[in-house]
C-alpha cells in the first residue's frame, strides 16, 4: 500500500476510522470522508500524519459533494488507486404499515445513491487496476421485521458491486463488497434500541445467535476490507464478503 491513495466514506465512524488506520500505518495517502466536519478533523489529528492524511466534509448524497471529495483528493495526491465506499446510515426501525416514507426515502438517498454517486464519480478518476469495497451488510443477503428500509438498501449495494465489477474489469478494476453482522458500534446500538424495549436483552439474543457467541469488532471487517483493497485479492471481484461470526450459517 506504500505510496497508493485511498478514499473512504463515512470515515468518522467506527468501521471507516479503523480501516483509516490501517492503511496509513501501511504507508498509504488517505482522504477521509464525512458529513461530519468536527469529528473529521478530530479522526485526521488522531492519525497523526498530516503529510498522507486529508480529509473532506461531503454529503454523499450530493453530486457535486463528491465531485469535491473526488478533485480534493486527486489535487492533493495525484490520483486515485482505492475507494472503500462505507457511508451508510440504518433508519429508524418499525413494521411496513408504520413506515415513515421521508426515512425509508433518507435511508435509500445516503445508502444507495450515495455509494451510486461515489461509484459514478471515483471510478472514472481511478487509475486503472484500483479496487473497490462498497459496505453492505448481512441485511443484504437476508430480511429483518422491522428493518425495510436499511434491508432494501443494503440489497441494493450487491446490484451496484456487480455491475460496476462488469464495467471496472476492462480497466482492472476490482469491486466487492463486505457484510458484516453485528458489529460492536453505534449503529449496532440505535439498532438494539430499536428492536425491542431492553436494548442489553436484544444485544444478548444477538449474541446467542452468533455461532461464535460475540459481536464483532470494528478492526475485523477493518481487515477484511484491507485485503480486497490489496493486491493480495488481485483475482476477487464481484464477490459478497460475509464478516458475521457465522450468524447466517
């Protein structure tokens, strides 16, 4: 990763900020990208390397946001050789005839035009044998009471991926996505909230689920998506990658 240049969206939160991490211990120039301004700039003083680290307050749900995330970053570093397309947010959780369609509608802008709007903008400005993580989550490969919104978002990044492997494969573009399960983090938090009336009891239940009877942590799908990134995947496109502690086995 010595020297490459990588994007990440929703790199104030956990998954994003991990995966930040690594790659700058790895040598990389990283531009992270948030709606949050104040906790970008608390995340790039805490990598403490201003020279490979910037970053870029966008709403990736606005085109020309990302334009400028796209243009800051190759007007800092020279190009584009990775993109880890993370920002996502959950929703609010309650059965269909309850839905509130301005949230089912938010939850689709930030989730699925938002990684369509980075896919439309990043790819093009990449040099050619880069590689692509969009993050989805084991929403995406099953159904949830309560979760329409968040599941018919995170199917929606499978479509994405596959497609944009299709078209990225002339250039040697690589693209995959993650799907990780119950993540120790604060999305994971709204969620048990939302599920049920005692979160700790929900949070439990989850975790009796999970073969390997435990969340999982913030560093692990860090990990994973670092290897799709890498050269070590070279032959891996079009591929769902299951972080979930054996939950959907």
């Amino acid at each position: 990763m010595q020297g490459k240049t990588i994007i990440i969206t929703g790199a104030a939160g956990e998954i994003g900020f991990a995966t930040a991490k690594l790659f700058v211990e790895a040598g990389a120039n990283v531009m992270l990208v948030d709606i949050n301004e104040d906790a970008l700039q608390q995340k790039a003083k805490a990598l403490n390397n201003s020279e490979r680290v910037g970053y870029q307050k966008a709403d990736v749900t606005r085109a020309e946001d990302v334009q400028a995330y796209v243009k800051a970053t190759t007007d800092r570093f020279g190009g584009i050789d990775l993109f880890f397309n993370n920002a996502g947010i959950e929703g609010d959780v309650m059965p269909i005839h309850k839905m509130d369609m301005e949230n089912f509608d938010q939850v689709m802008q930030v989730n699925v035009y938002g990684v369509v709007l980075g896919m439309k903008y990043v790819m093009p400005a990449m040099n050619d044998g880069g590689s692509i993580v969009i993050t989805s989550s084991v929403a995406g490969l099953q159904g949830t009471p309560g979760m329409l919104p968040y599941i018919t978002s995170k199917h929606a990044t499978i479509g994405i991926m596959r497609t944009a492997a299709l078209e990225g494969a002339e250039r040697g573009i690589r693209v995959n996505t993650v799907h990780p399960g119950v993540i120790d983090s604060r999305m994971m938090e709204s969620l048990e909230a939302g599920l049920g009336e005692d979160a700790k009891a929900v949070r439990k239940s989850f975790e009796q689920q999970v073969p390997l009877g435990r969340y999982g942590q913030e560093q692990e799908v860090a990990q994973t998506v670092f290897f799709l990134l890498s050269d070590k995947a070279a032959y891996t496109t079009g591929s769902t990658y299951v972080l979930d502690g054996g939950l959907l086995v």
